[in-house]
C-alpha cells in the first residue's frame, strides 16, 4: 500500500512529530489545545502568521499563538468584530455598524441609521451574536478580484470600503464570508464563531462597548471601566476629521491627489497650536493655585515638544515656567527596583527619591533655595553641580514623565496646587468603517523612526523593547489617565502618510527568520494603503510629529 510522503515538524517546545504533507493547522491544533488554556487561534510557521486553515506542505517550525500572545488577541478580536457586524446586519439591515476606538479594555462601536441605539437593541445584537457562536458558523476566506470585492460592498452599502479599493496595490482580496454575508478585513480570523465564547456587549450612549479578553486577561473578557474624559477626546478628534472630511485613509488619499493636503495640514496643526493655548489660558486663570504642571502619557506621545509648546504659551501670558527632570531624581543605581527578570526597572515609580522630590517641590513652592541634583548615568549616582534652584509665584514648575498623573509621585503637594495634563496620540483615522487603526501602531511607528534618526536603534531592537513599554504604560499610566484635569490628543490625522517614507525600509530590513517578521509584514501591508506624503514643508518647526522626524525648532 503507498504511504504518504511525510514531514517533520518542530514545535516551540522542542518537541517534534512527523505528519503527512498537506496536514493542516487546524487538525495539529486540536491535538494541542489540552495544553493551553486559552484557544488557539493561529500559529507562526516559520515565523509567518498563518490561520488555522492553512496546510503545512514542507518541513516547519511551528509556534502557536492563542489569548496570552499580541497576535492571538489580534486575531480573537477581528473575528468578534465580524459576529457583531453580522448580528447587526440580520437585526437591522438598514443600518451600518462603525467600529470607533478602543475605549478602556473594550472596542467602542455606533449603529448609524435612521433611529438612534438604544439598550435593547444593544440586548438583541448581543443575544443574536451568543447564537451566531453557539452554531459554530464556519469563516470562509476566498480570494477575489477588486471588481468583485467592489460588487459585493456596492450590495452591503459599504461604500468607504469601495474607495479603499482604489489604493489597493494589489488585483485580488481576501475576503471572509460568514452565513452568507462577505467583508474584508486587515488581518486573519479564528475557523469558525465557536472559538469566540468569551465577550460582553454594553449600551454606552450614543453607542456600544464590544468587551473582550486583553493581555492582561486572556481567559475571560476585561470587565468595562468607564472612561468619560478620554471618551470626550475621542469624540472631539472623531467630530474634527469628520469637518475636514479625513476620517479615513481613502479621505486622506483623495486629498492628496487632489492637492488640497498642504492646506489641511496648517489646519491640523492650527488646531494643536489652539488647544495648547486653551491649556496654558487655564493655566493662567489658576495661576496662584496651578503652582505645579505635570504631564504624562504613554511613549511617544510628543511628550516633550508638547512641554515645550506649553512653555510659549505660558510664557505669553506672562508666566515663566521652569521644568524639573524627573531622571535627575533617580534613587541610585543599586537600590533601583528590579522587574520580574531581576533587571532593573527604570519605570517603576519607587525608582525615584519620592522623598526628597517632595521635601524639594514643597521648599520650592515656599519660595526657598534648592539645590537640584544632576543624575549620573554612567556612574548610577546623584550628584549635585552647584544648580541652585529659587522661584516665584509667576514661575510654575513643568515636571514631565510617566508617573505624572500618580498622586504618590507628588503626595505631600495638595490637590489644588497641581495641574496634570494626560497626552497621548488617539489616532482619529481609520482604515474603513470595520477596521480600525490603534493608537499603539501609530505611536509604535513614531518611535520606530525616532529610534533610527536619534538613537542609532533599527526596527528590531524597537520592536523588541516595544512589550517592556507597552507593560509599564498599562502599569503606571493608563490605570490614572483619567486623573488628568485635561486631555491632550497629539495625534495628527496625516502623520502617517509623512511616516511612511522613513519607516518602510526599517520594516524590510527585518529578515524573513527573525521573530518580528510578521509584525513588520502587517506594518508594511498597512501602510502600503497610504501615499506617500511629499509636503514636509507645510509641517511646521514646533509640530509634535518634527519630535519623531527632525527639524525641531526646539532642537536646532
């Protein structure tokens, strides 16, 4: 009797097994998945993400990614989206479902249409889509041509996705069909809506909440924390791209070739030129009070262009501020905290002297002498160089840093002499109606190409370090977001077509055998949707995004 060619293949463990060729990944899956204690939903195959579906034809390494991995969540997410979006479709067929944003742990989402969401409907989406997994619905991906991928929007009255099309390099999509209905999507899905029992769906007017399971809870979805001011930028960022009719990477597309995006690019940038003011205008108002500034957000927020913006504009209503490092501050380098690695934890709070930062801002504030320390990298030590610190009531203090919303951070300052301001980058700009850009893809880009121009660092070694920073802005910034008095978003809509340029080649230089492959292929694949933006120009010397590419008026 013939017996089939075999091949052999490594898992992450080290353990190997020989299959027949043609094996898929879904039946190798199965055979694991006792293992693990969330599902499977993907694997690398020798370091290409590939879904469950996919036939292992030769010799493999095979790595499985379920709840507890970045790509797994990825994945587990995308395919909870399309259940909503097809519940929403059989209940309500006149009506089009927008994934938003994030908002806390959760997707925020609208049903456009006649009549606004209400509760119950939001109780009937839910309901459908517990039956749509309780079924186990296949999801079928089939490859098409952009005619018919056309044809088939044109049907769903999915007409964003139709001018997406126009800036797809490629002929063909792939698009999924779930229970007769068809979509594209920006990535892989789980094999069939079985895989997605763990979700939660809430009414938060004028939408709805999609929760699901995160890093941080991978077995069950992320309880809902409400987040009213970091909504309200949302919001205000989503009502501003909507005016400039940019909500979209096709919007943004359209205004580049149709010559008109020098011209919203100084409007962008007005607009941040006018929220700063507003702030430092604040400010102001409390000025015998506001005696301490601090500002945080997550890494690359343009944290420190945006200081020193504030800086002007304070100093335009007569106030001179002066800023105070908090890495001058460091306890030393021994008595450091150390991570669950035994290395040592820069970005945990207890890295800095809390006591002699407060004994400091306090005789600072009584208008006494201080002499400011210098921290010493080299040597782990403080050291003080004869820097002799006195101010007045029109100099407030400008403290920059991850710890700035965190009252221990300055807990012998009352309540009323400070004044904390929360800035990160919430991207307003999305894909399409379905598929959405995060937050963290933009400022990961950010400093992917700020890495390379100012730090001698490539792609891999950002990339690397990139889940260490992601952990301590969950840990230390995100948890006091809305302790903030207010909310600055530094994202600007046309960014990433002037990012593009700068951080392609960083993404190609990352071989096909190196373990952040596939991340760099997913960036690639969605920037190829952007044009290249070629009016650097219109970008103004003091803008946020000349922190990441240079020519910063504050650095010349």
């Amino acid at each position: 009797m013939h017996q089939s060619k075999q091949i052999l293949i490594t898992f992450e463990d080290g353990t190997k097994e020989e299959c027949p060729i043609g094996i898929s990944l879904l039946e190798l899956s199965l055979r694991k998945q006792p293992q693990y204690e969330t599902p499977i939903v993907a694997a690398k195959v020798n370091q290409e993400l590939e879904e469950l579906n996919y036939k292992i034809e030769k010799n493999a390494h095979i790595e499985w990614l379920d709840l507890f991995t970045l790509d797994g969540l990825r994945i587990y997410q995308r395919s909870l989206v399309f259940v909503l979006i097809k519940a929403a479709k059989d209940l309500f067929p006149k009506r089009q479902l927008y994934v938003e944003h994030s908002l806390g742990e959760g997707i925020y989402c609208e049903l456009h249409g006649e009549s606004p969401l209400n509760k119950e409907e939001v109780y009937q989406i839910k309901k459908r889509m517990k039956e749509i997994i309780q079924l186990n619905l296949p999801i079928n991906k089939k490859r098409i041509s952009k005619k018919k991928a056309e044809e088939i929007f044109k049907f769903n009255e999915e007409y964003k996705k139709i001018n997406l099309l126009k800036y797809r390099q490629e002929e063909y999509v792939n698009m999924y069909t779930l229970d007769g209905y068809s979509n594209y999507f920006f990535g892989y899905m789980v094999p069939n809506t079985g895989y997605l029992k763990e979700f939660d769906l809430k009414f938060y007017l004028p939408g709805m909440v999609l929760l699901k399971p995160t890093i941080d809870s991978p077995i069950k979805f992320a309880n809902f924390i409400e987040q009213r001011k970091l909504f309200s930028v949302f919001r205000r960022s989503e009502q501003w791209a909507r005016i400039l009719g940019v909500s979209d990477i096709a919007s943004l597309n359209k205004s580049i070739e149709e010559g008109k995006i020098a011209e919203l690019m100084r409007v962008a940038e007005a607009e941040h030129e006018k929220r700063i003011s507003e702030i430092a205008d604040e400010i102001y108002k409390n000025k015998d009070h506001s005696r301490i500034i601090l500002i945080a957000g997550p890494s690359s927020s343009g944290k420190t262009t945006f200081s020193k913006r504030l800086s002007t504009h304070l100093r335009v209503n007569g106030l001179n501020p002066v800023a105070i490092s908090l890495d001058d501050y460091f306890v030393d380098r021994e008595l450091t905290p150390r991570d669950e690695n035994g290395e040592y934890d820069f970005e945990n709070i207890e890295a800095i002297d809390l006591e002699l930062f407060n004994h400091h801002l306090i005789k600072l504030i009584q208008g006494k002498e201080v002499s400011v320390p210098t921290y010493n990298f080299i040597t782990g030590k403080r050291e003080y160089r004869g820097n002799i610190l006195k101010i007045s009531e029109s100099n407030p203090i400008i403290i920059e840093g991850i710890h700035g919303l965190n009252d221990k951070l300055t807990a012998d300052i009352p309540k009323e002499n400070k004044y904390k301001i929360y800035i990160s980058a919430l991207t307003q700009l999305n894909i399409d109606q379905h598929n959405r850009i995060p937050t963290t893809d933009t400022r990961l880009i950010r400093r992917m190409v700020r890495d390379s121009k100012f730090r001698s660092h490539d792609a891999i070694s950002t990339l690397k370090l990139w889940s260490k920073v992601r952990r301590g802005e969950e840990q230390y910034i995100f948890p006091y977001q809305e302790e903030a008095d207010i909310m600055f978003n530094s994202a600007l809509f046309y960014e990433l077509g002037v990012l593009k340029k700068y951080v392609e080649p960083l993404l190609k230089s990352i071989p096909k055998d190196n373990e952040y492959y596939s991340e760099a292929k997913r960036l690639l694949k969605f920037l190829n949707y952007f044009i290249p933006i070629k009016e650097e120009s219109s970008i103004l010397q003091n803008s946020i995004l000349r922190e990441f590419i240079g020519g910063n008026v504050y650095y010349l």
